[in-house]
C-alpha cells in the first residue's frame, strides 16, 4: 500500500543520497544494452502497477510513450493475459516480472524460467531479472518515502 503523505521527496532523497541514487540509476540502466527499451519500460510499468506506487507509473507511462510503445499496450497492460494483442517476448517477460514482483506468494518457478529461456537468450534473461529487481527496489524506496507524482 502505499502512502498519501509525502515523507520526503525525490528532489530531496536526490540530495541526501547521492550515491545510493546513482547506484539504482546504474542498476537499472544495466539492461538497456542488452534489451530493447519499450520492453523493459513495460514491465517497469507492469511493477509499479502490482506494487501500487503511483510515482513509478507516472514515470514510466512518460518514458514508455518516449520509448514507442503503443498506446494500446500501455492501456490493456493490466490485463495482458487477456488482451491476445502482446508479443511472445512481452508474455513471458510479464509473467517473469509478476513472479519476481511477488515473489513470496508466486516464487520463482521453473516453469516460468523455462518459459522465458524459450524466448529469451541465458544473458537476457540475467539482464531482465536486474530489470525487475530495479524498479523494484524504486518502487518500495518512492512508496516508502511517499514521493508525490508530477503529472505533466
């Protein structure tokens, strides 16, 4: 859940943790060699959806339309599985990114990993794990610390 009460802001998180935000800036930059950056913006979407934070999806729903994702993604992403509109790619990457999301109800099965090496190359899948576990560790610092999303 996350909080309506902004406990610090980004600007000032920025401020008093440089490094620590250099080093998740680092984290997440780490997969955009490796995959194509509408993908990854859509499962950073797809994880701060699941995990309620308001700031990331603000966030990400302007980098995904810098990124050419279509708009018909963006709006049927929370209903992917039934949308029948997303690649095979995009599925399995999804489905990745809700079990690692909630990992401890879903786990990390092999099936799921199984499905995703279907799709993916064994480096791939590596950086897409660091995707997720990127937006990830933002999502609960923004959610944590209430940062406010600026709505353009």
């Amino acid at each position: 859940m996350s909080t309506s009460q902004t406990r610090l802001s980004y600007p000032d998180f920025e401020r008093l943790a440089p490094k620590t935000v250099a080093a998740l800036y680092g984290l997440g930059a780490a997969p955009h060699g490796s995959l194509d950056a509408p993908l990854i913006e859509l499962l950073e979407l797809r994880a701060s959806q699941i995990n309620g934070c308001a700031y990331c999806v603000q966030y990400h729903l302007d980098l995904a339309h810098k990124a050419g994702l279509p708009q018909a993604k963006i709006d049927m992403l929370p209903v992917w599985r039934e949308a029948g509109m997303y690649a095979p790619r995009e599925l399995a990457a999804l489905a990745w990114t809700e079990h690692l999301t909630d990992i401890r109800r879903q786990g990390a099965p092999d099936a799921a990993w199984a499905a995703l090496r279907e799709v993916f190359s064994e480096a791939e899948a590596a950086h897409l794990c660091v995707a997720i576990v990127a937006i990830n560790a933002w999502n609960r610092i923004a959610i944590a610390l209430g940062f406010a999303p600026t709505v353009a």
